[in-house]
C-alpha cells in the first residue's frame, strides 16, 4: 500500500491504481464520462483533468490515466481546471443539448448555454443526447466481442450506430451499451417476443421465453452467449429459466437438500 495525497488529504492505495478510481472510492468529486471500470482506461473526455503537484510530472492531465504513486499529489479543482471544464461542457452542451445528465453538469458549474452550436436532426436515433464518449463501442467490441456498433462519419458529422443505420444482426440485444452510456442516450424496449434496439437501426433480438413461467424475459443470442462462457455449465433445469423462476427453483433445491440431510444426535 502507498499514500497519495487529493487535495491535502491523504488516502492509501494500491501501487498503480489510477487516481481517478481512489478518488471515486473515497468520494471526492471527480467529473468523467468515458471512465468504467470494465474497460482500460483511455481519457477521451477530459473532463478528469487534475493538476500534479509532486510525485510525477508536474501539470495537469487525467485522473482516469494517471498511476498512484507514493507521495503523489494532485488538486482537482484549481482554477485552470475549472476553466477547462467549463470549456468542455460548453462543448458537450452543444454535442448534446437534449442531455439533462450534461445540462445538470453544466449548471453546477455555472454553465446554462453554449457559445458553440451543432445542428441536430429530428431523426436523429440518439436524440441529441450522445457525446461520442465512445463506451458503447468499446463495450460492445471489448467486452461483449460482438463489435455491433462503431463510429460514422467525420467531424461535426460524427455519430455512433450500426453500419450503414441498418440492423445489425450480431448484436445480441444485451443491453450493455445502454448501462455504460453516461448521457442515458441509448434506449430499447420489449415488444413481446422481440428486443428492439431503437438507438441501433432499431436491429430487432428475439427473446426466449422462460420454460417455468412462460415469460419472454431475455435475448435468445444473449442468454446463448453466456452459457456458453459459464465453467462449470449451468444446470440444465436452470438454463433456461427467468431470474425469478431460477431463484424459486434454487430456493427449492436447497430446502430439499437440507431435508435430505442426515439428524445426528
């Protein structure tokens, strides 16, 4: 373990841990949207810039790439810092004026309109509220190995969906980029059997049906992935089971083993 110091408070952590991650432990406000714990972390977003004060190169650079080391030191809140933030959330409010998770950001930093524009189209799949923070992608090629959706066009032009806006059939209607996305941009909906990824081309998943209660309660290609990663293998009388099915059959399961074991006296 080593000490870094936030602020002139100091905090233990683990050699090479990033300060970004120590921070959000301890619960000092760090703005960031690109930053998720399942994924490497990679500072696109600026928003977690802190300045360096002794232990490694002095300036300013980002929380969520910068390695504990003992006797580091950082201020996450000088007034270079607050500057640029408030620069980068001008620019987020004009990538995204229909996020209130910006808008709330903005305004707590006294920031209630942009002086930069970008035009949004009405049928735009993400609605004004993507800041090209590129989680979505990452996830969805990193994490999930389906790769289903990535980066389109150039510029001010740039957006997020599935290539050429039609539906894309190895996307598994999982659901992750929706969970990471910060600007809750991402939307689907269950339409009876089917998943319809709205923001993806509305790509359309199949979802199985659970062989207790009946219930269409997952993606097909989803629930198939996951087995398949699972060692040991599920038991074949949960496999295909809703969560609240599998947990009374469980529940079941162990109240029968328990019966079944022998009294000793």
């Amino acid at each position: 373990m080593i000490q870094i110091t936030i602020n002139g408070n100091s905090y233990s952590a683990e050699s090479g841990e990033t300060v970004l991650s120590i921070a959000r432990r301890e619960g000092v406000d760090i703005p960031a949207f690109c930053y998720d714990e399942a994924l490497a972390p990679y500072g696109a977003c600026r928003m977690c810039l802190v300045a360096v004060t002794n232990g490694a190169k002095e300036g300013i650079t980002t929380a969520c790439t910068l390695k504990a080391v003992d006797g580091l030191a950082v201020v996450t809140d000088t007034p270079e810092i607050i500057r640029l933030r408030k620069v980068l959330l001008e620019l987020y409010l004009a990538q995204a004026p229909k996020s209130e998770t910006i808008k709330a950001l903005a305004a707590k930093y006294g920031i209630k309109k942009t002086r930069f524009t970008r035009k949004v189209y009405s049928d735009d799949p993400l609605k004004g509220r993507c800041i090209l923070c590129g989680l979505c992608v990452r996830v969805c090629r990193d994490i999930m190995g389906a790769g289903a959706i990535s980066y389109i066009g150039r510029g001010q032009f740039t957006e997020i969906n599935t290539p050429f806006y039609e539906e894309n059939e190895v996307c598994m209607g999982c659901g992750a980029c929706a969970q990471v996305c910060p600007t809750q941009a991402i939307t689907y909906e269950d339409v009876e059997k089917t998943r319809v990824m709205t923001s993806w081309s509305k790509t359309r998943v199949l979802l199985k049906q659970c062989t207790g209660c009946g219930r269409y309660y997952a993606p097909e290609a989803f629930i198939s992935y996951t087995n398949k990663k699972l060692n040991p293998a599920v038991d074949e009388t949960l496999r295909y089971l809703c969560p609240d099915c599998r947990r009374k059959e469980m529940t079941r399961k162990a109240i029968f083993l328990s019966m079944e074991e022998p009294v000793t006296g």
